[in-house]
C-alpha cells in the first residue's frame, strides 16, 4: 500500500487533468486544483466540504466502490458544478484499497477545452450586440447580457428574476407568453415590443428555443429603426403615388392638346386603345408606311399589316407593361413593314393615357425611322464583336507570383508587352514595378484579400508600365493556388491588353453624347412648330385677323373687362355688298385682295384696343371695348367703317367701289354671352341687307330709335 501511495502522489503532482479520490461515504479525500475548478469551488478548503452521494454520476462510484467494477472504465459521468448547473463529462474510475479503506480515483479529461469553451460563452454573453438571456420554465430573466442595459436601460440586476411578459408589450403579451410556453419543446421566432425604462417601447425580433433543465435560450434584435424606416419608406412611396397621379392628369390634358397637331408632327403618331387596336393613324404614319387608315384603324398588331407574327408579339408583349401599369412610357425599337414590301427598323415612344380612376384608356405611340441608325450600329457592334474574337484568340501574358507579389515565372507575351522583347522579366522585379504608380495600392489591396481567402479571385483594370516608356491599359486576372490542406503556394496572373478597347469605348461615349445633342436639338425644334401652330390656329391666314376662333377667344375677356370698368361694349357684324359679283368679275385673287384691303381699313378705323375679326368670307365682326357714350359712340363709328369701305380703291389697275352692310348690337350690362352679341348683330345686318345695303342698323327697333335720335 506504500507504493500505492507514492504512485498516487505523483499521478496528483503531475496530471494536468481533474484528479479525485473518492471515499465510500461520497465524500472527497483527496483533489487537486483542477477538480475543484470543475466543481466550480471558490478555493482548495471547500473540497472537504464536498459530498457526491447526491450527484447524479454516485451509482457508478458506488458500484466501482461495492466491487462491482473491478478493472479501469471510460465512462460519462454527470458531475454537479457547485453553483447548481449540470455537466456529464468523460472520466476514467479504478478502484483501490488505500490503507484498508476502499475507494475510488476518478480522472476527469477535456477540462481544459470545458474551461475554455465556458470562458468563451461568457464572453459572447458579455459582448453580443442583441439581447442575451436565459429564462426559466415560468419565463423570468435568470441572466441577461450587457445588451440589455444599452438598448433598454435596465440593469441587468434588475431584470433576475423579473417576468419577461412583464416587460412586453400589452398588445405583445399574450404572444410573447404563448411562445416561451411553446418553446419548451421546440424553437420559435416572434415579433414583440418591450417597455424601454427611458420610456416608449422598442420592436425586438424574438429567437427563443429550449436550453436545459427547463430552462429557455433567448435573443432579440432591435428592429425598431427597420420598422420606422418601413414605414417611412411606405409613406414616401404613397406620396410619390399622388404625384405620378397628379403628373398623369397633367400628361392627360398634354396629349389632348398634341392630338391637335399630331398631324404636323415629324413623326409618325399612332393611338392605340385599351384592346390594342389601333384607333388614330395621322398621316405621317401612312407616308412613313404606305398604309392608309382604312387598312390599319381597328386592327390589332396581330391583324395589322405592319407586323409579321414574331414582330407583333414582341409588341403586344411590350404594350401589356403599360396596360398592367408596369410602367408610365417606354422607349424600344420595333420592325415594320411597309405596303412596298420593305422593312424598316423604328424608334417608337409609347406613353400610356389615363382615366380619372387610373385605368389605361389608350397609349400613344410616336414612331420615328432609324433604320440608317441602327444599321451603324451594327456595324460598329460588328467590328467590336470582331476585335474581341481575334484579341480572344490571341496569347495573353501570364506569370507566377510569390506572396509578395515577386516574378517566380513569366512568359513571353507578357515579357512583350510590358516592352522587354523575348528576355523575360527580371528575377528580382515585381508586379509593382510594372502597375501605374496610382494604380498600386489598389492590386496591394487585391493581393491581401486573396491571401486572407476573402475571395476566389480579382479582375482588375490596370495601367501598366512599358519599360521603353509609356502606360497602356490592361485587364489583369489574379487567383491564388493553394495546396490540398490550404496553404497559400503562389499567385496566378493573366494579362490581356485592352487599350485598344479602352479607345473604342471613349469613341462610344463621344457618339452617344453627340447622338442626345441632335436629339435635344430636334426636340427643340418641334417645340417651336408647336407654338407656331398653335398661333396660326387662331388667326386668318389671308387677312391676318384673328379668326372665328381667336374672336371666341377674346371677346369674352372683353366683356369681363369693360363690367368692371363699367362701361359699354358695341358689337358690329361687317359684310361686304355684292361681293359674290367681284369674284366672278374679276377673280378669286381680286376678291383676296379686296378682303385685305378691306380688313386694313377696318383697322385703321378703331382702336387698337379694339378687335377686328374675319368669321370667313367676306364677314368681319368689329368689338369696341369699354365705351362711354355707347349709343352714340356705335353710331359715329359705324357710319365712320361704312364711309370708309365705301371709298373707291383700285385693284390691278381697275376701280372698284364696295359698300357694306353693319348690323350693331349695343352691350351695356346684364348677361349676355359672346355667341349671343354676335347673333344679334348679324340680325342687324340681314336687316340692313334687306334695306338695300350700304347701311347701319341696330337689331332693337326701341335701341335704333334713341340712337338716330342722339345721332340727330
């Protein structure tokens, strides 16, 4: 038993791991230091204090104990820490008589990884971001992380032993606890709110899952600035809603107006309904074709003549993003086909156009041939696609690099290219040697994330250096090879020369900038014709007059005006005598130059405030504007305008003598609309025609007669 004991002395000096002996009451004779540190003892002089007769792992003790296990066995033994928490960890038992006395020496292995795994644990605990914590069976905080004090506010003392339901949420509560009930069996992931002790609530995104014991492991992330941005981006995208709604009513009244001209436009405008069909083909749509409206008007792409099967697809395909509202417009180009049996290659601009609900009622499509267009553009993609099949086809520069990015080996293509001939590179230079001095600290860069494996490989635009002078562009490729256990060997570099790409894409760049100046001038141009048409819609083109329309158009204001000055306003309806008799005697252009003639003294007869209008033919209509003497006024100027048609003119050398007939209608107030003033004076000037002509009357007999009578 001697030699026992000295064996035991030094098995307890020299074991790393946790040594025990065992008495057979339970109680420990002897342990060294890394038991009671498996134990979870303060100190050496609580081990006297330790009895394992209560301990899950007794049975095999006492077994080894009584005898039943009688040679060395490996076994997981269940050993309680001293702070109550449960661990099983693998020992070897042997039983032994010791001075007559039996007991049992227990050899713990693994202590060391334990304490490092549990050091470990608590120092994620500690450091973890979200909020950490373990719960018992009835949902109260055992331990909670640091986390908990930076995001909440609450110490981590305060919160043992308190109910976590107590901390959600009212309208979170009953989820949150239905979720700890469920997760003694399983895991589960909630949403729930929890009362911050700076006041208000946050959002946390709940993993809850069983531990041991019937204990519960939880974490939250703080979700709350995700939410308030979910919903702030919810809100801006209702407002960008109301504003595309707002901008699509605008484009609404837009396109009714384009319409209007769509038929002077440059480009070929085609509408487009609901169904697809077309509803409006202008004529530049049939010039640019040589399809008439007849052969196209009610047709779909499919039954149109413009398109093969494949084409009116892709159209059809198209148009349905505007009509699910995938989109407000879209550009695209599409091939036509021509009545002359050609194909044309064209730009078309589609817009949708909507209802006051938002539906899609047409779209319209302006079509423009860039058939000369795009075939340049094949042509240039075709000679890029042939520079790339042949620089493809040619030898890149390759080289092998030690982990400094050192030459190890290189070959022959790169040795020319980098202006070295068939010499190959130094052996003492380097990748940074040959890369642009701005360009260095980038591959540097590249080079160090290969070697920390954060990526598989890189593919660099570099500038690299001849040796005779000079830079070029270059595309460089970098991997590293590794050995089968990971150990970094060497780097793999692939040169290609793209200088001559680089150029081709500068000359790209340079066309396309060019190419969006002709079409903002173009856009400008249309704009001017607009605005040209838009006045001429208004005026007389023979005489310069405003027309029926531009006279509608003011006549109104004038009346609003001349009411809130007060003063009158004197409608005449001019119309030549016998004119009919001067066309047929003398021509259509005499006539012509008749009727100029004529609305150049009607002007010169009455202000420039006042408006002198042609309805057409040889009808004029003379507004005189905020008059004092209304009566009187009318009659001075009347007889003033029939005085002055009435005198001779000559044309082409041949006189001429017109008269006119003047209907007069005197506004002094009340309601009375512009249609109706000019109706009026019309039957006025009927009246004068039916006198005999070369006249002024007034459609009222009562209004006529106090005029002759202040024109007495």
């Amino acid at each position: 038993m001697t030699g026992t004991g000295a064996l035991l002395d030094r098995l307890f000096a020299v074991d790393p791991g946790a040594v025990a002996l065992v008495a057979a009451d339970g109680r420990l004779l002897r342990a060294n230091s890394a038991f009671g540190s498996l134990l979870g003892l303060p100190d050496a002089t609580a081990l006297r204090d330790v009895d394992l007769t209560g301990s899950a792992g007794w049975p095999l003790l006492e077994a080894a104990l009584h005898g039943t296990v009688d040679r060395p066995q490996r076994v997981a033994l269940a050993l309680p820490r001293h702070d109550g928490v449960g661990q099983t960890l693998p020992a070897d038992i042997l039983a032994l008589d010791l001075d007559g006395q039996r007991c049992v020496l227990l050899q713990c292995s693994g202590v060391d990884a334990l304490a490092r795994a549990r050091a470990e644990r608590d120092r994620f605990f500690e450091l973890a971001p979200d909020l950490v914590a373990l719960l018992d069976a009835q949902g109260c905080l055992c331990e909670a992380n640091p986390a908990w004090t930076v995001s909440l506010g609450w110490e981590t003392r305060q919160l043992q032993g308190m109910a976590l339901a107590a901390l959600a949420h009212e309208d979170d509560r009953e989820r949150l606890q239905a979720a700890l009930r469920a997760c003694a069996t399983g895991a589960d992931v909630l949403r729930a709110r929890l009362r911050s002790r700076f006041g208000g609530w946050r959002w946390f995104e709940w993993t809850i899952s069983a531990f041991d014991d019937g204990r519960l492991y939880a974490t939250a992330r703080d979700v709350t600035g995700q939410l308030r941005a979910r919903e702030a981006l919810m809100r801006h995208r209702d407002e960008l809603e109301a504003r595309i709604a707002e901008r699509t009513a605008e484009l609404d009244a837009a396109l009714a107006r384009l319409r209007l001209h769509a038929d002077n436009s440059p480009l070929a405008s085609i509408e487009w309904d609901a169904a697809l069909r077309v509803s409006y083909w202008s004529h530049r749509a049939a010039g640019l074709t040589g399809w008439r409206a007849d052969e196209v008007e009610g047709r779909t792409p499919r039954h149109a003549p413009l398109f093969d099967s494949a084409a009116a697809g892709a159209l059809e395909a198209r148009m349905g993003r505007l009509l699910r509202r995938e989109a407000a417009r879209q550009v695209h180009t599409q091939r036509v086909r021509t009545r002359d049996g050609r194909e044309l290659v064209c730009e078309w601009f589609d817009s949708a156009v909507y209802d006051a609900r938002g539906e899609v009622v047409s779209i319209l499509s302006l079509v423009q041939d860039v058939t000369a267009r795009e075939a340049a553009a094949a042509a240039l993609a075709d000679s890029e696609e042939r520079f790339r099949l042949a620089f493809e086809q040619t030898a890149v520069g390759m080289a092998h690099l030690d982990l400094e990015g050192r030459w190890l080996r290189s070959n022959r293509r790169l040795a020319q290219m980098l202006g070295h001939g068939d010499g190959g590179l130094p052996a003492q230079g380097s990748l940074f040697d040959v890369v642009h001095p701005d360009d260095r600290t980038a591959d540097a860069a590249a080079l160090a994330a290969l070697r920390a494996g954060e990526v598989e490989s890189c593919r660099l635009e570099r500038r690299l250096l001849r040796t005779g002078g000079g830079a070029f562009w270059a595309q460089q490729t970098l991997s590293l090879r590794r050995e089968a256990d990971g150990r970094p060997v060497h780097f793999i570099l692939v040169v290609e020369d793209i200088d001559a790409r680089k150029r081709a894409e500068q000359a790209l760049q340079a066309a396309h900038e060019e190419l969006e100046a002709k079409v903002a001038a173009r856009t400008r141009e249309l704009e001017r014709l607009m605005a040209v048409l838009e006045h001429q819609a208004r005026q007389d083109p023979l005489t310069g007059l405003p027309n029926r329309r531009g006279l509608m158009e003011r006549l109104p204001r004038t009346l609003e005006r001349s009411g809130r000055q007060q003063g009158g306003v004197v409608v005449m309806f001019v119309d030549l005598d016998r004119f009919k008799q001067v066309n047929d005697s003398h021509g259509h252009e005499a006539g012509d130059a008749l009727l100029r003639e004529c609305a150049a003294r009607l002007v010169a007869t009455v202000r420039k405030t006042d408006i002198v209008a042609r309805l057409g033919g040889d009808e004029f209509v003379v507004v005189l504007e905020n008059v004092r003497e209304p009566a009187g006024q009318a009659h001075r100027v009347a007889e003033k305008i029939r005085h002055a048609l009435a005198a001779p003119l000559l044309l082409g050398g041949v006189p001429l003598a017109i008269s006119a007939s003047i209907g007069v209608v005197v506004h002094e107030g009340g309601v009375a609309t512009p249609e109706e003033l000019i109706a009026r004076a019309d039957h006025g000037m009927y009246a004068a025609k039916r006198g005999g002509g070369n006249a002024v009357r007034l459609r009222e007999p009562q209004a006529e007669a106090g005029w002759e009578a202040a024109g007495a």
